[in-house]
C-alpha cells in the first residue's frame, strides 16, 4: 500500500502473552509520542478471527498490518496485539490490532487470551471498534455475542472506568438499511449488557455510562471494493481530531500522558496477566508518580552534568563568584522548567510533589557551593574590614566614628554580596553567617578598643609616673610637716589632670558608663599606688636615711660645716636634735598619709623616742618591724666593729709615734696619759649611753677623735710649756709631722679653733 508511508508498527504482545518493551520503546520514539502530551488518542479493534480487521485499519488509517492473504485461506494472521501509527490523521492516533477471536488455533486458552487483551484494549483505548459480520445481527448464535459478553464482563474489573466508545463496524453490510440494522444490533447489545453479572454498585447503571455506542456499516471489501473504500474515507474523517469536543473518543478520563504510555501499558499488562483488578485512577497515579520520578531523576542527572553548574562550583571554592546566585538560579529554572514541560500532563499532586523532591534534591546539591561563597564572602569582609577600620584609625579618624561607619559599610558590603548569591528557588537562611560576621567584626572592633585602651591607660598612668614619681621622692627626702600635704595637693592635681584627659579620650570609645568609671578609678587608684609605691620604697631606706640624716646634723654645724670639736660642745643637745630630726624623717615615712586625716604618729614617736629618750635612752625602740630589724642589724654589724676603722688606728700610730715616745721618756708626759684615760673612762661610764648610741655615735666620736688627736696634741703642748722640754717635744712632733709630711696630704687640712687652737680635721665625713 503507498498511502502508509510514515507508518511504523510493532508487535506489542505476542502470542504469548508478553509485553515486548523493546519494540513498543523504538516504536515511540519513532513516532515521538512524548512530544504529545495528552494529545493523541488510541484505538483498538477487536473481533472475530478473519473478519478482514487489519485490512479495514489498513484503508481506515493507512497502516501497514498484515493482512491475510486471500489465497492462503482463513487462518489467523494476527497473533497477540500489534500497534501502529494512523498516517495523516491529527492528533498522533495510535492503533491496536487484536488477536481475532474464536480463533481455530487457540483453543481453550483463547478465552483467557481474548479476556486479557478486551480488558487491555478497554483500559488503554480511547476508541475501541467492534467488529462484525452483517448477518450475525440478531442472531442468537453470532459469533460476536461472546466477544461482548468478555468485553461488558471486564469492564466491571476496572475501577471508575473511563467512558470508552465502543464502535461497531458492521461488515459485508447487506441490502437491509442500518437504520433498521441498528436498533437490531443495539438491542442485542442491550440484552448481553443486562445478562453480564454486575457488582452491587453497577446493579443499575446503564450501558451508556460506561460505552458511548457508535454503529457504522461498511460494504464488503471484497466484492465491493469501492464502495467500501468511499464508506471507510467517511470513516476516517470521524476520526480526525476525535478527541476534541464532539469527537468520536470517549470522556479520557484515563488518558496517561504520552510520556507515560508506554510504562502505563506494561503496567496494565502486568496487572491483567496477574489477574488483578485495574484500578485506573490508582494506576493513573502511579504512572504519574514512577514516570514524575523518572523525569525529575533525568533532570537531575542532567544538571549534575551541566557544564555551567560545573563552572560555577568550582569557582565557588576559590571565593565569591559575581552573580552566582543568578546565574545558578537561571540553570535551576531551565532544568524544573524541563521537568514542568515532560509532566504536564500527569497528575497535579504527583507532579508537584516530584517538582519540589527535585527543587530540593537540586538546592542540596548546590547548598555547599552556595555556602562556601558565603563563607569567602563572610572571611573577605572581615578582612577588609580589619584593613579599612586600621587604616581609618591610623588616619586619625574617633574610635567610635570609625568603627560604626566601617562596620556600616562591610555589613551593606556583605548583604549585597549575600543577595548576590542569593539562589532565587532558595529559601536559605542567611542570619546566622551575617550573626557570625557581626561577631566576627565586633571581636575585632572590642580587641582593637582594649588594645587602643590599654595604650591610652598606659601612656596616661607613664604621665602620672613622670609627673609624681619625682617630686614625692623630693618631697619625702625633705620630710617635714608640710610633705604630706604637699603630697596630697601634687596627687590631687595630677589625677584630676590625669582622669580628666582620660575621660574626654575615653569619649571617643562609646564606653558605657561602668566600665568608664571603673577605667578613671583605675588610673586614680595607679596614681595613688605610684604616691605609695614611692613613700614605701622611701620607707624601706629608712635607717639609712635616718642615720645619714643623724650623722649630717651630729657632724655639721647649722651651716652646714663640718663640726670642730672643742669639747665645749653640748652633745646632748646635737643628739637631740640629730635624733628629733630623724625621727621627723621616720615620722613622715611611717605612714602613707593620702588622705586628708591627722594622726599622732609624729607626736608619739617623739614622745617615745625622743623624750623618753633624754631619761631612758636605752628604751628607744622602732615601731616599725622592719625598721627594728634592719635597725638591728645594723647595730649588730657595729656592735663588732665599735673600735676605729684600722687606716684611723693606723694614723694613730704614725702621727703619734714621736708622742708616743715622749710619753714613754718623760714621766710627767705619763701621768698627763693617765689622767687622760681616767677622764675618758669617766667620760664612758657617765654617759651610759643606749646600745644604738654605742653602736652608732662611739665609733663616730673615735673616729672624730682622730681628729682631735692633734688637738689634744696641743692641749698637751699647752701642758708641756709649763715645762721646756715639753714645748720642744711638742714642736718636734709638729716638726716631725711635718716632715713626714702626713699633715699636708691630699684629705686634710688645718684649721684653727674659737680658742687659737689649730687642729687638722678631714675633709672626708666618714
Ligand atoms: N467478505 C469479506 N472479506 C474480507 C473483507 N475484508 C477483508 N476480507 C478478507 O478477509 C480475509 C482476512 O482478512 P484480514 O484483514 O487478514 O482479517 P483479520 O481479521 O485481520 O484476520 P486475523 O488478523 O487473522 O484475525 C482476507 O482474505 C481478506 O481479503 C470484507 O470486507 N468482506
């Protein structure tokens, strides 16, 4: 035939009953029927074994069945189910060639066929044509009757069945008109739809319900060839958009997209082999839920390999990628598109469902590209937010100006660059990265603050250091009653000063008020620690600064030279006032006084020390523990080492030899030593002077008496002149001296006293 160019067939099922998914595959393809959508219709045909079905499809659809061949005899040319594509009908039309029934070949197990392939051209067909000889019409033996028995019986085997047409093509129609040929055959019809056993439900429904009836006749093909091609051109125009409003399909209620034809009808197989039920809403969905899955699994696949996505992934490893969150939401929306586009037609829930699956899956795939460019994004504006706010710092800009406004401009700079990256079909909670750079940036603006603070704190506390150290040690080393006070004014100033320019720096730190206040009590709390550190670092050189302060007022006269012994001196009264004074220096360092409370320390200690003293000198004690003990020490050290340093004993020696030998050959010379050694023993005894006197003044006065030696040198010449000898002695020995030249030596020198006395006293205070 030359008019079925463009038409494929394949064999669906075979004579055996399986489902030849291969073929049926190829087929599609080859006709694209998944580009159809729901628009495409299928038709089956039914009816007995060679009653000239594949020859009526061929000239009603242009296919290529094959046909029996006049001359090899009636036997059955169609085995199973074949299915081609109508040519040149719209929309896309399949059909179904059934195996004819009362088949001679099959036997008993045709039954069972017969039933099977009903039902499955039943459930899959829009159109199912019936197919019968004229004469069987009204017959009670005709050979149809049992064909439709099947067909009404398995219609009751599927659930909410889909409204089919059932066509009846009368065949080797004959003179009688159809008018009068169809109430015929429709009451025949009737009568087997009333016979069929029904469920309880289906009691009463009428056939209509379930079949739109259509009856054509048609003059036989062999005998009246053009006739019966003129009736099946009619024919075919019916079928022509038959699923459109008025068209000869049926309610398609059932109908699967084309995309799923093909799974749908293995699954009816399936079922009606297995003898089940078919439920077809229940299948409709099924098919919908496997085939949304295939599809949604296809884009998906699909996206994974897209080159665009690819790129963009590995971009986002190195850091932010200009416009990912559109790009990336542009290739997100071609592939659900694509999905949307292939499950149209399938059913809404299913689709939806399977559409947000693969949203889902999709996002999850892309979910750590996206969270790594916000991970550069969040790290990159942390970086440059260090750099800006450094360099805003180091520019001179307020602390707090300059943190608020870098802060400003990187937190905008990260929303942008989020809703840069930003996936359209997204969802993705943002707060907790932009939670985290906000810590991130306040980490660093609170590190920056306490490090710009602590070197605020610093250079202000090195200030007060400068500006108290000093003038509280000189004013501690001139102790008298005005130091504390002193002290106290100096503190006050340069704290005020110090905690005033704190303050006003602190300003610029948006400090809250505690911590402010905690920081100005801090550095008052420094300046009064310097004051203190200064006054116990004075106290703990207390004794040695008491004894020079002792020793500078027992050996120096009020101006400040060195005192002559004469022996008319009132030690008592240099003592006195050797020992008050310090005790003012001890009085002063004995207690920290920074705030603006008297004490009695100074008279106590005067009272103790000094009065008590004058009668009990031997009870002068140091308060302070320390003092004592250093005091103690110091005593003990001198307690040992009371006589002369050995260079004095030394110059005894030299400078008093020539006496010495005086001594030893003038008698007279012998009792005036002895007299002299009564005196200073008196002298000793009367004095009975303090262990801190001992320890402290003896050895001073003996090695004053170095001094005196030539004073008491002359005092012996005086006495030497009431005899001449005497006075020659005493010359010589000056003579001597001289001539030794110790009197002239480098530390020494002459001087002569109130009362004409000369005495040689040195320059060195020791
Ligand atoms: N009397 C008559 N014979 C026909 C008509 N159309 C076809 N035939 C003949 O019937 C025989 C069977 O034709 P097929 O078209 O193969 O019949 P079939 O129903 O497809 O056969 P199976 O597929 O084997 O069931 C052929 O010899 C045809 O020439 C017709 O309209 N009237």
């Amino acid at each position: 035939m030359d008019n079925n160019v463009g038409c494929c067939s394949t064999q669906l099922i075979d004579g055996d009953g399986t489902f030849i998914v291969s073929g049926l595959e190829s087929f599609l393809k080859e006709v694209k029927l998944a580009d159809c959508g729901l628009s495409y219709c299928v038709v089956s045909i039914m009816g007995p074994q060679s009653s000239g079905k594949s020859t009526l499809l061929n000239h009603l659809f242009r296919t290529n069945f094959r046909e029996m061949d006049a001359f090899r005899g009636r036997s059955q040319t169609t085995k199973g189910i074949w299915l081609a594509n109508c040519v040149g009908i719209e929309p896309c039309t399949l059909v179904m060639d059934l195996e004819g029934t009362d088949g001679r070949e099959r036997g008993e197990d045709d039954t069972a066929f017969e039933k099977q392939s009903a039902l499955f051209a039943l459930a899959v067909s829009d159109i199912v044509l019936i197919n019968m000889w004229c004469h069987d019409i009204g017959r009670e033996q005709a050979a149809n009757k049992p064909l439709l028995k099947t067909v009404f019986q398995v219609m009751m085997r599927l659930f909410s069945p889909r409204k089919t047409t059932l066509m009846f093509v009368i065949r080797d129609k004959t003179r009688t008109p159809l008018e009068n040929l169809e109430p015929v055959l429709r009451e025949d019809i009737q009568k087997i739809w009333d016979s069929v056993p029904k469920p309880q439900a289906h009691k009463d429904t009428p056939l209509s319900e379930f079949f739109n009836v259509e009856v054509v006749a048609l003059s036989s093909y062999e005998e009246k060839e053009e006739q019966f091609k003129e009736q099946v051109a009619n024919l075919r125009r019916r079928f022509n958009n038959s699923i459109g409003p008025g068209g000869l399909a049926g309610d398609r209620r059932g109908v699967v997209p084309a995309s799923g034809f093909s799974f749908s009808a293995q699954q009816m197989w399936k079922i009606i082999k297995e003898n089940r039920d078919l439920d077809l809403p229940a299948h409709k969905v099924m098919v919908a839920t496997v085939r949304c899955e295939e599809i949604a699994n296809e884009r998906y696949n699909e996206f994974t390999q897209n080159q665009f996505w690819l790129q963009l992934e590995e971009a986002s490893q190195s850091g932010p990628v200009a416009g990912f969150g559109k790009k990336l939401s542009s290739i997100i929306a071609d592939c659900l598109y694509q999905y949307d586009s292939e499950v149209a037609y399938f059913d809404e829930g299913v689709r939806t469902s399977k559409r947000k699956h693969l949203e889902d899956k999709l996002l999850q795939l892309v979910q750590p590209a996206f969270h790594s460019i916000l991970g550069h994004l969040r790290s990159g504006t942390v970086e440059k937010f260090k750099e800006a706010f450094d360099k805003a710092l180091n520019s001179g800009e307020g602390f707090s100006a300059a943190s608020h406004r870098c802060k400003q401009a990187f937190m905008n700079h990260f929303d942008e660059g989020c809703a840069d990256a930003v996936i359209e079909q997204s969802n993705w909670d943002t707060s907790k990265v932009r939670s985290k750079l906000v810590r991130d940036i306040d980490e660093y603006i609170d590190s920056v603050r306490a490090a710009k603070l602590a070197e605020l704190t610093s250079s202000y506390e090195e200030k007060l250091n400068e500006a108290l150290a000093g003038p509280v040690e000189a004013l501690l080393d001139g102790a008298n009653d005005e130091t504390w006070p002193s002290i106290r004014k100096l503190l006050r100033r340069e704290t005020q000063s110090a905690v005033s320019g704190l303050a006003s720096d602190l300003s610029g730190f948006e400090l809250d008020g505690e911590t402010r206040d905690k920081m100005l009590a801090k550095l008052e709390t420094y300046a009064r620690g310097v004051v203190e550190g200064k006054a116990k670092e004075e106290a703990g050189k207390i004794l040695i600064r008491m004894k020079d302060r002792f020793t500078m007022l027992f050996s120096h006269d009020s101006d400040s030279m060195p005192r002559v012994w004469t022996g008319k001196e009132d030690i008592k009264s240099i003592t006195k006032l050797a020992r008050t004074s310090s005790l003012k220096l001890l009085s002063v360092l004995a207690a920290i006084r920074l705030d603006d409370e008297s004490d009695d320390i100074d008279k106590t200690l005067s009272v103790a020390l000094v009065d008590k003293s004058s009668s009990t000198d031997r009870s002068l004690k140091i308060s302070d523990p320390l003092a004592s003990s250093t005091w103690e020490k110091e005593a003990s050290r001198r307690s040992n080492n009371w006589l002369p340093p050995p260079w004095a004993i030394a110059a005894m020696l030299i400078l008093g030899f020539n006496e010495f030998m005086t001594l030893l050959r003038n008698p007279l010379y012998l009792c005036v030593l002895f007299v002299g050694f009564l005196v200073s023993k008196a002298l000793w005894v009367q004095m009975d002077i303090s262990t801190e006197f001992r320890h402290g003044i003896l050895p001073g006065m003996l090695s004053i008496s170095t001094r005196l030696l030539p004073t008491v040198m002359n005092m012996l010449r005086n006495l030497a002149e009431q005899g001449n000898r005497p006075a020659t002695a005493a010359n010589s020995f000056r003579d001597g001296a001289n001539a030794d030249g110790v009197s002239s030596t480098g530390s020494s020198s002459v001087t002569r006293n109130e009362n004409g006395a000369e005495f040689s006293s040195s320059s060195k205070e020791d």
